[in-house]
C-alpha cells in the first residue's frame, strides 16, 4: 500500500484494532482516535499504536496524499475528525473495505452468521496457526491462545470474521465461506428477516470454491457456484458432524468427527460445551477442506482456549462459578445458557443481561424473554444505547415484564455491584455486547473472596 500513514477513526472497536494491528506489523505509522480509553485501546498504546480520545483534527498526520483514513460507520457523520477528513479530499474508507483489499488476490476463509462466527472463526484461524501452515486472520474477539485479534503468517491465507453489519460482508469474495446461522438482526438496517437472508444469498454467491452452511440455514435463492457442505452437532446426513459423543467432567465434549474423507476418532474439545463443539466441526470442515490433515484438527481441537467475552470462564470453584459472554440477541443468550447448563449441570443459574440497542430491545422484546427464563434468576439492566438516541417507551422494562423466571429484577447499571454482594451466587453469567465487561474483574474478585480462593 503506497501510504506511509495510516489513521483510524473508531480506532478501540474489536474489527478496527486488528486492522491497525495489521498494517503496525506491515510497518506503517499508526494512530487513531477512539470515544473512550479501554482494555484494547491500552493494548494498542502498548504495542506502540498513538490512540487519542478527543475529537482533534489537527492530530492526524501528514497530507491527504500520504495518509489513508479507516472508520468505522458506528463512528456520527458529524465527527469533528470526519468532517475534516472529507473537507480536505483525504482518502477515507470503510474498514471492511479496506479488509476487502487486503484479502483480495488471497485464499480466503470467510466465517458469517448472525451468531457463532467469532469463535468459529477464532478456531479456524487456531488451526491453521497449531498446524503449521500458518495465515493471516482477521478476529472479531480476542483469541486466548494468541491474546490478540490478529495472526499472522505468510501462507497467502486469510481467515475472516465476516460481519453482517451494515452489509460488510459483501467486501469480500472468499475462496472458502461459513455461515453459522441466520437470524433477524440488525433491523436497523435490514427492516426485515427478508432483507437479511437476501444479504447472505449475496455472500454465499461471492463464494468461489466451498460454502459450508450449518444444517438447517437457507440462503434462499441465491445463484451459489461454489460446492455447498453442511455441517451439524450430530446429524448424520450431515457432510461433517460429531458422533459416539461423550461429555467429561466440565463439560468438556469428547467426540469422532464425521468427515466426506473419513472419521476422525476421539476429538475433545479444549472449552467445555455443545455450543463450542458444533463451533469445532464448521472450524474442522474449512481446514479440512482446505488441506490441514486429520490429526493436526484434532490436535488444535483440544489446544484451543476460547475466545475473551465468549463463554469466557472468570471463576469456576466448587462453590461459585463465574461466566462473561457478549450474547446480545435471543438466540445467542439461548445457546449460551444451554451450554451452561451442560457445563453445570442441577446448577443454579442466575443471568444479568444489559440490553444492547434500543431498536435491538424494540424488536426482540419477546425473545428476550423467552431466552432469560432459560435462567433462574435474572438481574436486568438499563439499556446500553450505543450509536442510538432513545425511543420512546422503550425500555428494559418491556422485557423485565415478558420473563417468565419469578425471581428476577430491574436495576440500573450502577447498582449492580451492590446487588450481586447481597445475592447467593451459585453460577452467575453476564450477557451483553455494551460495556457491561468492565465489571467483570468486580465480580470476580467479590466472588473469589466470598468463596475462600483469595
């Protein structure tokens, strides 16, 4: 890439660092402004990356023919850093152009899908990683293995979380795609299920060689060339899926892996539950189909530590046990709470959810609820609005009232931690996609000290 400087506005966003990870690696001059200082954005400064977070122009460096400008579209259009970038004619680009560009002319293996696509595409890129042939991935989680959100190698392999948001996705044209699921999400932007799955049809049809969907996910009617795979937990007329299935103690699975070449006998899985299992198989067909050998999946398999904020295990004592997740749509909060229910089995669980979005809670209201009263105890939040000004008579309260748990309640942000110090913890997990992970060392800590660990 022929500029020497590259800026970032929306620099601390989980997409945006690992571009600015990239192109730090690749030697460029990096820098950024981010809203509000956070675990990524320390991280950044770290590593050597200028992060600023007032909105100050005069910072960003050197004239519009030598620095490309990446944003973000949660960024306002009235961003004082925005507008000026624009005034001055600067080259200025989406980020999931610019990862468009850079996997263009590559063999990429794309992951999609409404839920899942981070943790899959955390393991696809692990297994590429533990096997030896190496590539460039692009996360959309913090990878425990590694402790960031981009690998890299020099395999001409590129690993991509592919996110639907504001049609990202349609940026790039993998060699090799997964699709997760496909749920309504988003409908801010896509008005309806309709428009969604339309949006995934394109993508599935931008796929050149091999489209691996999960059993069950329609596409619609979407001119697809590439060869179509299916993959499921255990359904044998599936092309890859799990059978003689075992779970030990934990909740970790034990299974053989069904593949179109074969068996591969006695994976485990290094994180506990079904929902990370199912993760494993659509992470096992694209290496497979893309040449990684049978024992080194089933050896990355069983090394692969999860994803931060992914069914993420803060505490697990014999007395209380501690889980964060980002779930932000009823149909991730529902395999998450299946999966902890396979993790603690005859367990109590109680459940915080901070509700991401207002147009998110308008829209899902019911689901919510439905997916909490999976739980036996909900604490709910107030409304994390990121990019959103409020609407009118929606709060978390027409969620609250829809639960059908009966020990459940209603608070703001800042009475959490009183309210959990007052709770009987047996297994506590928090949900959301705001800012209701920086609690987690809180908690934590209260909850090792009330259960004797420190």
């Amino acid at each position: 890439m022929k500029y020497r400087n590259i800026y970032m506005i929306g620099i601390g966003g989980i997409g945006m660092s690992a571009i600015a990870r990239y192109f730090h690696a690749k030697g460029h001059e990096v820098s950024g402004y981010d809203r509000t200082p956070s675990e990524i954005t320390a991280s950044l400064e770290a590593e050597g990356i200028a992060v600023h977070f007032d909105e100050r122009p005069e910072l960003i460096p050197g004239a519009p023919s030598d620095t490309l400008v990446i944003y973000t579209p949660a960024i306002p259009a009235e961003n004082r850093e925005l507008v000026f970038v624009r005034e001055k004619g600067y080259r200025l680009l989406k980020r999931s152009k610019v990862l468009g560009e850079i996997a263009e002319g590559k063999k990429t293996i794309a992951v999609a899908g409404t839920h899942g696509k981070t943790t899959t595409s955390t393991m696809t890129g692990h297994i590429f990683q533990a096997s030896g042939t190496g590539c460039d991935a692009f996360l959309g989680g913090i990878s425990k293995n590694y402790g960031t959100n981009l690998l890299l190698g020099d395999s001409g392999i590129v690993v991509a979380e592919a996110d639907e948001f504001d049609r990202s996705f349609l940026q790039l044209f993998p060699d090799t795609a997964i699709i997760t699921s496909i749920d309504a999400d988003h409908l801010d932007i896509y008005h309806d299920y309709a428009h969604v799955q339309e949006a995934f049809g394109e993508f599935a049809a931008q796929t050149g060689r091999c489209l691996i969907l999960k059993e069950g996910v329609d596409i619609g009617p979407a001119p697809v060339k590439a060869t179509v795979y299916r993959y499921s937990y255990d359904n044998a007329k599936s092309d890859f899926y799990a059978s003689r299935i075992r779970t030990e103690p934990g909740g970790y699975f034990v299974f053989d892996l069904n593949y179109p070449g074969g068996t591969v006998e006695d994976c485990k899985m290094g994180v506990p539950g079904r929902l990370n299992a199912e993760n494993g198989i659509a992470a096992a067909a694209a290496a497979l189909l893309n040449g990684i050998s049978p024992e080194k999946v089933k050896e990355a398999l069983g090394t692969f530590m999860g994803v931060k904020r992914r069914l993420d295990m803060h505490l697990n004592t014999a007395k209380t046990a501690y889980i964060d997740d980002y779930a932000h749509h009823p149909k991730e909060i529902e395999a998450a709470i299946r999966s902890i229910r396979d993790i603690f089995p005859g367990r109590k669980l109680t459940a915080v959810f901070q509700p991401h979005l207002y147009t998110r809670t308008r829209d899902f209201a019911e689901g919510f609820a439905e997916a909490l009263s999976l739980a036996d105890r909900i604490i709910l939040l107030d409304i994390y609005p990121a990019r959103e000004l409020p609407i009118e008579g929606v709060t978390s309260k027409i969620i609250f009232d829809r639960i059908k748990t009966g020990e459940k309640k209603l608070i703001t942000r800042t009475e959490l931690m009183s309210c959990l110090e007052n709770e009987d913890i047996d297994v506590l997990v928090t949900f959301g996609a705001g800012d209701i992970d920086r609690f987690t060392e809180s908690i934590t800590e209260m909850l090792e000290k009330r259960s004797g660990k420190c």
